[in-house]
C-alpha cells in the first residue's frame, strides 16, 4: 500500500531556484513505511459493521477523512479491522494518528472535581441572585431615573422572576425637578417579559414591556429634590451662549422701543427744538439788567413812603379836624399858619418824590423795552414750534418691523439654555447605542479578515443570530387618555437591521400631546441619527419679560433631527390663541399707553421656528411671527388717532418750557415794575396829601373869613343900636 516515489527528483530551495542545476538528477529514497500495529488502539480493535459505524465512521464529520479512513479497513470472517500486518506510508499513518485523536476526544466522560467546582459555583450564583436580584435591579433602575430626570425617582416594589422570564415593577413615581413637591408621573405597574435562554447567554432580551395606570402631575408627600449637580464644561457653555444670545436680543427689542417711541415723546420733541429757541437766551441777559436797575432802585420806594408817612402823620391834626365847627379866631390863625407850613413841606417832599419817579421812569422805559423784545423772542418762539408741530404728519416704525419675533427670539434662547440638558441626554443614549453598533460592525469585519479556506468537508449552517447584548422588542405603556409604544430598542441595530421607533399620544384635561420618530444607530444608514415629530394643542403658555409679557393657550408642530456629532435642527410652527399681552410700565406714560393698546389688540399669534445646535456647542434661533406685521399696524393706527394729542401736547410742554426758561426774567421784569408801581403810589400819596392840605387850607381861610364877617356884623348891629337908643 505503501506509495514509492521517485528518488532523483530536483529540490527546490524556498526562493523558488534550483539548487544545484546542470548536476545530474538525483533519485528519491523510499518512503519509510510503518505498520498497522503501531496505531492507535482505536484504529486496531476489530468492529462489527453496526458498531464500526457508531463508534468510528459517525464521528467523523469530513467526508475525504471517513473514506480516507474506510480505505484501511478490510473484511475478516463477519468483522472488519485493519489488517495488522499492513504497512502505511508515514504520512498516511500520521493522518490516521490524527483522526484518531479526534474521535478520541468525543468520548464522554465527566471529571468530578471541576463538575463539583463548577455545581458549587452555580449554586452560589443562584442563591446570591436570588436574595438580591430584586434590590439589585430596583436599584438600578432608580439611579437611572434619577440620572435622567435630576430628581427623586420612588419605587414601591421590584418583583424578579428569572425562571418565569418576568420583571414587575408597581409604584413608581418620578418627581418633577422643578417642581419637587410634584410628580412628572406615577405608574401602577410595569412588566417585562423577557428571553430567558437569551438571557443565560448573556444577552437581554425584553420580548415585551407594559406599563399600566400611568398618572401625570400628581402631589407628592415628600420632596422629590435632589442635590444638585455640577454641570459639565459643555452644558455650562451652552447655557453661557443662551444666555447671553438671549440678553443681547432683548437690550435690542429695549433699544428698538425707545428709539420708536424717542419720535413720540413731546420731551424729546421739545429737545430738538430747544437748541433753535432764541427767547431763552434773550431772558437770561433781560434778567441779569433788570436785575440790576431792581437793585438799584429797590430802597428809593421805602424812603419816600417813609418820608410821606411821616409828613402824613404831622399834618393829621390839620387834615383830620373839621374847620368849620370851629369860631375860635386865634385857633384857626394858628391852624392857617401849620397849614400853609406843611403845604410847602409837602410841596418839597413832592418834588423829591417826583424827581425820583421822574428816575425810574426813566429806567422804566428801558425795561419796557426789554419785556417787549422778550415778548416777541416768546412769540416768534411759539411760531417756530407750531411750525415744528405742524410737520409732525406721522411717525417712523421702521424698527417694530420684527418688534415681536425679536422678542419671542429671546425668550426662546432663554428657553432652550433651561432645557438644553434633557436634549443632550437623549443624544447621549443614541450615540451609545449607535458607538456600541459601530463597535460591532467593525469586530465582525475584523473577525472576516482573519477568516481562513478550510479544509473540504461538510458544510454546517446555523440560525443567524438577530439578538444583540440588549434588546427591546416591544414595550407599551397606557393609562388614562395616554399610551404609547416603543419597539426595537437595542445596543446593535446592524445586527437587527431596524431602527427603533416610538410614538405616543396624550390628553390631560385640555391638552393634547402627540410624538413620534425613530432613533436609528444603523452604519450605513443615510437617516439622522434621530427624528422626532411633536404636535401638542391646548398647551398653556406664560412669559414675563421686561418688554413683553403674555399668557394664553398654544398648538405646536414641530420636527426635530440629531445627527452624530450631536448636532440638533428644529423646524415647526406654533400658534398662539387666548392671548392676553402686556408690558412693564415705561416713560412717557402716554407712549406706554400706545404700546400697551398695541399689544392687547393681539389675540392670536403664529411663530415659524427654526433653530440649530451645533456640534461645537453654539446656538442659532431665528424666528418669525405675523403678530410683527400685527403690532405695527396697531401701534401705526394708534399714533394717527393720537397724533392731534401728541400735538397738543407737545405745544403744552414747549409752553411750560418757555415759561420756566423765560420765567426768570419775567420775574425780574415783574419786581422793577413793582418798584415803578410804589413809587407812583407814593406819588399819588403825596398829590392826595397836597390835595387835602390845600382843601383844609381853603376850609381854614373860609371860617376865618366867615368869624370875621359875623364880628363886623355884631358891630354894625351893636351900632344901629345904640343910634336907635339915641333916638328914643
């Protein structure tokens, strides 16, 4: 049996050329053979035909093997058996070695002390997670909530049931982290149904997941709040730029209504007129001389009202005394000389007075002059204003053009700057799941790389294993007005080939809430790496700002995309109803008024949304609203309305403001003719005393005259008499 071969054939070296060319050809030595009775004994027992099959033919497994093998075996008297005095070439013997060697280790046999190493070991296994599965995975399942949310997660009970292939979770409540004595939401119950021959190869495989009973906005007992965590170098960034894209936004919608409403203000009207006005500048000077000429003259009216008092008092027992009830003759001499005294006194003192009078007439007539040029300075200065006033036909909104999506921009990047960590997280989960499917892409293709061409025999194929490391299949979850589903959660979606997708839908009380999309960890795929479409009406809105603040009801749609690098797009429509708008009181008065009309003429409102997260951490959101175009119609009607107020009102403070720039000559104006107005009254005074004496003086002069006839007549009387006594 044994194969010859020829003995002078050429060796080659390795590098393919011939070692020793032109030599003559050296022949082959024989092949050493070996025999039959050196091998195994496996291969020297002899075999009936059925057990030949059980015991060697059927364990081996390649084809050429078994008939390479069935080759040596010969037929003796009912058995068969390799003859022992066979002789077989060394390299067929080494093969049978092997084949034997192969069949040999099939053989079963059990070694006690690993088996019992290995029984204790499982035991232990089993009885450690048996006491401690539930705790274990109540556990963690409350740090992961926790992680999640950022506040206290509560579970009343964890039911493990591995040989039941079933996990039950009752009681759980999620506090709300900004409401910590609230809860997000309460679930009766929830049950995993899972593989269990998956999970003993290590793998989880959560066939079907129900959650019942579930409760939103429910009152909690004790505070769901927990301590807070530091946040990461990313999201302080992210907040840092929301921040301040959001504060930058609303100095330029502060900035914007003071410039719209700078046109409105009266005072700022006035302010462009006042540098034009010349009766300011003209009372200035008109007061300092006018100023001057008062002090000038201030006493001079004191002294002679003095003097004239005086003179008053001296002469108040000529004045006062009625003259023509006196007969004294001597008496009324004497009282005809005071008088024609205090005559010539008065006369002096009248003269002084009207010297003096006659002075500040003199300067009066300057001051005059001054009040008049300051009179027409006023007028031509109220001219100009009511010129001024005049062009004011409408005012320029130019800058309210985008007044409200300018605001509602703000708001918005204050918005996202609070939420932005709950987006990041679910980005995070995707990204695992996606790396974790990468990871095993890259494995398989490494492991194929390495694969070799085996050897010819029979070829076996097994089921193709569609069950990753983790794995949710289905889960459902439903209560009152709520239910939803996810299905195909796993840690390698190449190896499922589906992405996972999950839609819901909510009602509570108003309300109505509605997501669905897809997460998709795929390598090949040319999906993003998540999809989400939301739409939600019924939802009450609240903001208060210091340039708007409003309340009412909204209904949004919105689609939003992640890919990879953590990059975030969001587009969608919102649309207020119910609106109640407002704003923080400003200066002046009336402009607020206009622009609180203005925005409580709004009751509806549409935002087109559009913003983007980038993967470097910074933040774009654009808005626009037709409640802009809104606002401006409104604002532009209530300026026309107000405009013949606006005018009257700004020629009411120009007026109150000539009056006060102007309002210190005129008083200065004022007291020199107060001045002028003593003296003339101390003039008239005096001409009055003149008057009186000279009245007393002719009074006087008449009585004395009067007793003076009386006499004469008593004389002639007396006379006649003493004649007619003579006679008779």
């Amino acid at each position: 049996m044994a194969e010859k071969k020829d003995p002078k054939k050429n060796i080659t070296e390795k590098d393919g050329k011939k070692k020793a060319a032109g030599k003559a050809p050296v022949q082959k030595k024989t092949a050493k053979a070996l025999s039959a009775k050196k091998l195994p004994a496996l291969l020297k027992k002899a075999y009936t035909q059925k057990k030949i099959e059980k015991k060697l033919f059927d364990k081996v497994y390649i084809d050429d093997d078994k008939k390479f093998l069935a080759s040596f075996f010969k037929d003796q008297k009912g058995s068969v058996r390799i003859p022992p005095e066979t002789l077989i070439p060394a390299a067929d013997f080494k093969r049978l070695k092997l084949i034997a060697k192969e069949v040999k280790k099939q053989k079963s046999g059990i070694n006690p002390v690993p088996f019992a190493a290995i029984v204790i070991m499982c035991a232990a296994i089993c009885l450690t997670v048996t006491i401690f599965k539930n705790i274990i995975v109540k556990r963690a399942i409350t740090a992961g909530m926790q992680q999640v949310f950022g506040a206290k997660t509560d579970i009343q009970n964890v039911d493990v049931r591995i040989f039941q292939s079933s996990l039950t979770v009752t009681g759980l409540a999620q506090a709300n982290k900004n409401e910590p004595m609230k809860n997000i939401f309460e679930v009766g119950s929830i049950k995993v149904d899972f593989n269990l021959t998956q999970l003993l190869r290590g793998k989880f495989d959560a066939e079907d997941i129900s959650a019942m009973d579930i409760l939103f906005g429910t009152d909690r007992k004790t505070s769901g709040e927990l301590p807070l965590k530091t946040a990461t170098a990313k999201e302080k960034k992210v907040s840092k730029q929301s921040g301040e894209k959001s504060a930058a936004k609303m100095e330029a919608v502060k900035e914007s209504i003071k410039s719209i409403f700078a046109d409105y203000n009266p005072k700022a009207i006035i302010a462009g007129l006042e540098n034009n006005l010349k009766s300011p500048a003209l009372a200035e000077s008109i007061k300092t001389e006018t100023e001057a000429l008062t002090v000038k003259w201030k006493d001079k009216p004191e002294q002679i009202r003095s003097d004239v008092e005086k003179l008053k008092a001296d002469v108040q027992t000529i004045t006062g005394t009625d003259w023509s009830k006196i007969s004294n003759a001597a008496e009324l001499a004497a009282a005809l000389k005071n008088t024609q005294s205090a005559i010539e006194n008065a006369k002096r003192l009248k003269q002084t007075t009207q010297e003096a009078a006659a002075d500040i007439k003199a300067d009066s007539n300057t001051v005059r002059r001054l009040a008049s040029s300051l009179q027409d300075a006023i007028k031509n200065d109220r001219a100009l204003i009511q010129k001024e006033v005049d062009k004011i036909t409408s005012f320029s909104l130019d800058k309210a053009k985008s007044l409200m999506s300018d605001s509602m921009t703000a708001i918005a990047y204050d918005i996202f700057g609070k939420y932005y960590t709950y987006v990041q997280k679910g980005i995070d989960v995707a990204l695992r799941l996606k790396s974790q499917s990468k990871a095993s892409a890259a494995g398989k293709a490494k492991k194929a790389v390495k694969t070799k061409k085996r050897m010819p025999g029979t070829d076996i194929y097994y089921k193709k294993d569609t069950v990753p490391k983790f794995l949710i299949e289905k889960a459902a979850a439903s209560g009152k007005n709520f239910k939803a589903q996810v299905k195909e959660i796993s840690s390698d979606p190449d190896l499922r080939g589906t992405p996972a997708v999950f839609d819901g839908t909510l009602s509570l009380a108003k309300q109505t809430h509605k997501l669905s999309g897809a997460v998709d960890g795929r390598t090949q795929t040319k999906e993003p790496l998540i999809k989400a479409d939301y739409s939600g009406s019924g939802y009450p809105v609240a903001v208060n700002t210091d340039v708007i603040s409003f309340s009412g009801t909204s209904q949004i749609n919105i689609k939003t995309t992640a890919d990879d690098d953590g990059s975030v797009f969001a587009e969608g429509v919102i649309d207020l109803a119910n609106l109640s708008l407002g704003s923080q009181p400003f200066e002046p008065e009336s402009a607020y008024n206009i622009y609180k009309k203005a925005l409580a003429s709004i009751k509806t409102l549409k935002i087109n949304l559009k913003a983007e997260y980038f993967a470097d951490g910074d933040v774009n959101i654009n808005l626009a609203t037709d409640a802009d175009k809104k606002l401006l119609n409104a604002m532009q009607e209530l300026f026309s309305s107000e405009l013949s107020s606006i005018k009257s009102q700004v020629q009411k403070e120009m007026t109150n403001l000539l009056a006060e720039k102007t309002g210190g000559a005129t008083g200065a104006l004022n007291k020199y003719f107060e001045i002028e107005s003593l003296m003339n009254g101390q003039e008239s005074a005096m001409n009055a005393i003149n008057q009186q004496l000279s009245k007393k003086q002719d009074e006087i002069s008449a009585q004395i005259k009067k007793q003076a006839g009386d006499a004469t007549k008593e004389k002639a009387k007396e006379a006649a008499g003493n004649v007619l006594k003579k006679l008779f």
